[in-house]
C-alpha cells in the first residue's frame, strides 16, 4: 500500500487541539501461514498459526499538540462513553418493553372432503 500524502486535524470547541501529517508511507505486509493438516485428533484451529509481518517506511511523520490537548482528549472520551452509555441504556429499555411474543402458526383451510368430491364429478 502505498500513500502519498495525509494530513488530519481535531478540533474541539472551536479550537485545534490536535493536527498531524504522514506522507509518503509505504506499507508492504506478507502473511506466513503454519498450518498442520496431517492429524486429525486436534481441531483446525489448535494447530494453525497466521503470521502477518509488516514495513512501514514515511519520509514525513509530525504531529502538532496544544496545551489543551490532553484534558481536551479526556472530555471528548468522557463525552462518547456517556454518549454511548445512555444509547444502550435507552436500547435496553426499548427492548425490554417488546417482551416475548408467542408463535402462531400459519392456519391453513380445511377442506370438506365430501363436499370437494361432489364438486368433481
């Protein structure tokens, strides 16, 4: 994977707390795959192993912080997990007021034997 250049800025209260550059990035990733298929006591998964080795490699890598930057990052995490608890809570109590629904089974019409037959002749 190759990039050329990426530039990311935060912001938070209508100020920048935190800007960065990255260019020029190379990213050259090669799986290994260890995997034993000759017994068949073990599952799949206990006798394999995936590697992935990476190289990383930027000409220009900088980041640019405030003196607000950490307690600002502070808020904004405090802020997302209150965010995110209240949507599950709110889910929760969404959910909880459904409740189990019994299954119906589709009804089919039943048929009058005698009386279809007298139809067909």
């Amino acid at each position: 994977i190759t990039m050329g250049s990426t530039e990311a800025r935060l912001d938070y209260m209508g100020s920048s707390i935190l800007m960065g550059i990255f260019s020029n990035a190379d990213l050259q990733l090669q799986d290994e795959w260890k995997v034993n298929l000759c017994t068949t006591e073990a599952s799949l998964s206990e006798k394999s192993e995936i590697f992935v080795h990476g190289d990383l490699q930027w000409d220009i890598f900088q980041v640019i912080i405030s003196r607000s930057t950490t307690p600002d990052l502070i808020k904004i995490g405090m802020k997302l997990q209150e965010f995110f608890t209240q949507q599950f809570d709110t889910s929760k109590r969404a959910l909880s007021t459904w409740g189990p629904v019994p299954y119906m089974p589709p009804k089919t019409p039943v048929i009058n034997m005698d009386k279809g037959a007298a139809e067909l002749c």
